[in-house]
C-alpha cells in the first residue's frame, strides 16, 4: 500500500483531489511500537518526552508518497475484534470526526469557512469504517484485500 501519511494530511483545495504527507513523524503508543522494529530508535522531544506518552519516530520521507489520488474515506475504529471488518457509514458521522479533528488541531484558527471547503471536496467520496483487528498484522493486508477488490 502506497503511504501518504500519518494522522496529519493535507487535501487540495481545488481541482483533482489529492492528499499530500504534512509531516513525516509517527507516534504510536509502546505495545504498538514493539511490533514494528524496523522503525529504530525513537526520537525523542527537546524536553525528552514522548508526545501523549507515544514514542515518535522519523521516517524516512521517501516512505511516503508525495501525494496520492483520493478515492474514498476509511475511517479505522478501534474495536477489540479478532478480525478486521469494513462497512460503509453515513457521511455525517465521519464528516462530524474528520471536523472535529481538524478543529482540534488548528486550534484558535477555526476557520469555518475552511472546515467547508473540506467537507465539500469530500462530500462526494465512499465513506467506510475498518474495525480494526487487536492482530495489528491482520489490518493491512485485510485493508490492501478490500481497495484492490473496490476500487
């Protein structure tokens, strides 16, 4: 599977739609971290900390794809399920996640003309949920099984 980025994309804001990586760091929580050796050592923050308790990591930017045509909207859950599962959901639902989230991360710049804008571009798309598996190595290739069969 391409990688675009982690939970911090940015999407055009006009013509073809495309998502492009805002920043090449990852943070993922310590038993997630165990599972994923090949990430190296951690970097830490200036004070030593991890952010929320997560160590972060620098991935090389040339993992992730410079931008990526965007198709549909999958929105992971983590649900406690021995296998993963997708099924489509209402747009409302994600499009109140997807504002929610963005609103949280611009902070005092609640643009809501901006937070439009976004909704709008994405209005049109599939939308789903993936309830995760609690296997962390069953996710990606029940999740690459499912793009290459819909799309």
């Amino acid at each position: 599977l391409d990688f675009v980025s982690d939970d911090y994309t940015l999407i055009t804001a006009s013509g073809s739609l495309r998502a492009m990586p805002l920043y090449t760091v990852v943070a993922l929580r310590e038993d997630t971290y165990q599972n994923f050796p090949q990430l190296g050592q951690p970097i830490l923050e200036e004070d030593g900390s991890f952010r929320g308790g997560k160590p972060q990591f620098q991935i090389p930017p040339e993992r992730f794809s410079p931008s990526l045509d965007i198709q549909a909207i999958i929105i992971p859950k983590i649900a406690g399920d021995a296998e993963p599962s997708v099924a489509p959901v209402p747009p409302g639902r994600v499009m109140t996640q997807l504002i929610h989230s963005t609103i949280t991360q611009i902070e005092s710049r609640r643009d809501t003309a901006l937070i439009l804008q976004m909704a709008q571009r994405l209005s049109d798309l599939p939308i789903y949920e993936m309830r995760m598996s609690t296997d962390l190595r069953k996710n990606p290739a029940f999740l690459r099984s499912f793009i290459e069969k819909e799309f």
